[in-house]
C-alpha cells in the first residue's frame, strides 16, 4: 500500500508541485544574501533551495518513468542534509534566544520533511557509485564554499558558533553520504516506479 501511494500518479504531482512552490518560496528567502552574494558563489549559497530543486527535478522525471542518477544522488544526499541542518539550526535558534517565531517553526516542519522525503524514494532511485562520489563531491565542496569563504546561511543568533556549526555540518554531510550509499549502493532492492 505504501509503495503504491509513492509510486501513483496523483501523488506525485502532488508532490512536485509541493517542491516547486517550496523551491521558489526558498530562492525568494535567500533573496537579501543572495544579493550581497559574489557571483561565483551564487549558486552555493541558497543551500535548502537547491536540494529542494534537485528533488523536484527527480520527481518531474518520476513523473515519466525516467530517472536521472546523478540529480538523484544530489537529491537524497542535500534533502537529508539541509532538512536536518536546518531543522537543528532553528533549535539551536530557540535554544539561544529563548523565541522561535511561526516562521521557524514552520521551517522545522518543511525541512524535516525534505529530510524524510528524499529518503522515502531511495528504492526508486538508479544510482551507482559514480553518482555518489559525484554528490560527495558537490555537498563537500559546499561546505568549504560555506564555512572557508563565509556564504553560509545566516542565523544572526548564531554567528558566535560559526566555528562549531561548520564542524557538525561536515560530520552531518559525511553522515549523509554514508547513508545514501547505504539507501541505494548496499541495498541492491530496487523498485520500478
């Protein structure tokens, strides 16, 4: 029963359509950081967009019984990676200031279900090794993009624990990799969509 609801038609539209909004909504929230961002960075820094974006790319693929591996390895890699971090980072926002406003709580919400989502599709996906490695490659150098030349999120409450959130988000990127791999290279089980 649960494979046929991800696998049906309606759903995922449904789902796409989620991401697509969700996409856009976080593109427009990055919007003040992206406009004092250097050009070359640009494409780095609006992080949760962007793995949100590769999903909805997986899934307008889905749509068609296609898949794209490497967009999928991006997907399940970044989703679960920046669901969490931002998930964390907005307790650690309570935590520090003693307020959440809706906005955080609603990013709790959204971001723990990127987390959650691009895992559920793991037995879809036709990912190989190479398009891990590729992902790695991708979500590592981010980090360094992010915490080496300054273009991470900002969280104004949180700017006195740069040195420490840079450090749990290369373990949470290293974690993410190793559980993708483990999702879609060690579980040879795939399904057809």
């Amino acid at each position: 029963m649960f494979h046929y609801i991800l696998r049906d038609k309606l759903f995922l539209l449904l789902l796409f359509l989620i991401n697509l909004f969700g996409t856009i909504y976080g593109y427009i929230w990055y919007e003040s950081q992206l406009a004092t961002t250097p050009d070359i960075f640009l494409i780095f820094v609006p992080d949760s967009p962007t793995a949100s974006l590769f999903f909805t790319i997986v899934i307008f693929f889905f749509l068609f019984k296609k898949n794209v591996p490497y967009i999928e390895a991006l997907a399940i890699i970044t989703l679960f990676k920046y669901g969490v971090w931002a998930v964390v980072m907005n307790l650690l926002t309570l935590i520090e200031t003693g307020f959440l406003g809706w906005q955080g709580y609603m990013l709790i919400a959204s971001h723990g279900a990127m987390a959650i989502q691009g895992l559920l599709y793991a037995p879809y996906y036709r990912i190989k090794l190479r398009h891990i490695v590729f992902a790695a490659i991708w979500t590592l150098h981010n980090d360094v993009i992010d915490y080496v030349f300054g273009m991470m999120p900002v969280y104004s409450s949180l700017d006195k624990y740069m040195n420490e959130i840079g450090y749990f988000t290369f373990w949470l990127s290293i974690l993410s990799i190793f559980i993708a791999y483990l999702l879609t290279i060690q579980n040879k089980n795939k399904l057809s969509l």
